[in-house]
C-alpha cells in the first residue's frame, strides 16, 4: 500500500481558523488554540447581537415616534390603540420615518388617525 501522508487536511482546517480570526488583536490571530476561542466567542455573540439589534431598532423607532406625536399633542400608547381599532396596519418603522423625513405627512395622517 502506498503512503498517506495526514498533515494536508489539518493544515487547511488550521489555515481557514485563522483565516477568520484575521484583524484580531495579539496572539488572537496567530496561535491556533487562542484564535479557536475567540472566533467561537465571537459566533456566540454575533448570534446574540443580530437579535439584540433589531430589539434596539425597535426601541427606537418607537421613541422617534413619540417624540413626534408628542410635537402633535398625542401620546404613543393612544395613538397605537387608536391604530389597531381602526385596523391600519402600519408598523413603527414606516411611522418613524415619515415623521422623520415628511412631516407634513405624518402631521396630516396623525390628524386623519386621532381626529383632532
């Protein structure tokens, strides 16, 4: 039988490890065993980060929101209820930015939707 030389599959296994290890600082780049630990570290908190993200988005287009029926004499836990009895199904991103970017728009809609 001919000879099987193994290094081949280990190399590259350790090549790609700290191919992603790459911009890391001190021997988080260089050494295979501390490279291992902080890319999987890493993994776990951009696993985490990606849903903590869209909570703060969330948060704040709902302060945006407030702060800009708050320029309309209305409160954002009024105006969500008045929303949802009337069944329009807007969601607080698209509220958010038309009060950021057409306020005249939003000003006219909150009016339609309130009734002041």
């Amino acid at each position: 039988m001919a000879r099987v030389k193994r290094g081949v599959t280990a190399n590259k296994r350790r090549k790609n490890l700290l191919k992603l290890a790459k911009g890391f600082r001190w021997g988080r780049s260089t050494r295979y065993r501390a490279a291992k630990e902080a890319v999987m570290k890493a993994g776990k908190y951009s696993y985490r980060d990606r849903r903590t993200k869209k909570r703060t988005a969330r948060a704040l287009w709902i302060t945006r929101l407030n702060n800009a029926l708050r320029l309309h004499d209305t409160k954002y836990s009024t105006f969500i209820s008045v929303m949802t009895k009337k069944n329009i199904e807007l969601d607080r991103k698209v509220l958010s930015q038309m009060a950021v970017d057409n306020p005249e728009t939003f000003e006219k809609f909150v009016k339609d939707v309130v009734g002041k």
